[in-house]
C-alpha cells in the first residue's frame, strides 16, 4: 500500500510522538503530522533510527500502539498500525 491507496481519510495533527522500540529498550523523538485509523505520518530528523517495526506512542493522548513503516521520504515517514491503541504504560521517558 503506497500512500495514495489508504482505507481512511488521515487527519491534520501536529503532536509530539515517541517511537519506542518493541522492547521498550530505545526511544525516539518524533512529531506526528497526520493520523487516521488505520496509520500516521510522523517527521523524524534521523531515519536511519526507526525501526521497521515498532510502537508510536502518544503522551498528549496517552496512547500507545504499534506500527510499521509502510514509506519514507525526507524526514517524513509513513506507518501503518498493527494493532489497537492502549493506554500507554508508566514510563521514564
């Protein structure tokens, strides 16, 4: 799926993101641009740091989910979500 061809319409955000890796061992500074049901974009200065896989984690929402990259262009980043959204665990971060 390329990002002409999504399912739902994405929606217009600007909020600080984290993405955390699967094992909660690294995480990384990201904004989110847009996001809909079923993905986001984000913009992230260093892209040879995410990971293809990893979970998106939203502190304004207090939201946390996983996700996988789907494109890259720039700084910009396009994921696609793998599962539900949780409340985000306890963190340090």
């Amino acid at each position: 799926m390329n990002q002409t061809e999504r399912t739902t319409q994405r929606h217009r955000v600007l909020k600080e993101g984290k993405i955390v890796s699967l094992d909660y061992t690294s995480v990384i500074d990201c904004v989110v641009k847009d996001v809909s049901a079923t993905g986001a974009r984000i913009r992230c200065a260093n892209q040879a740091s995410i990971p293809a896989e990893f979970r998106l984690l939203m502190p304004g929402d207090d939201t946390i989910r996983p996700a996988r990259v789907m494109w890259r262009r720039g700084d910009l980043t396009g994921l696609q979500f793998t599962g539900e959204a949780k409340k985000a665990p306890p963190r340090k971060w």
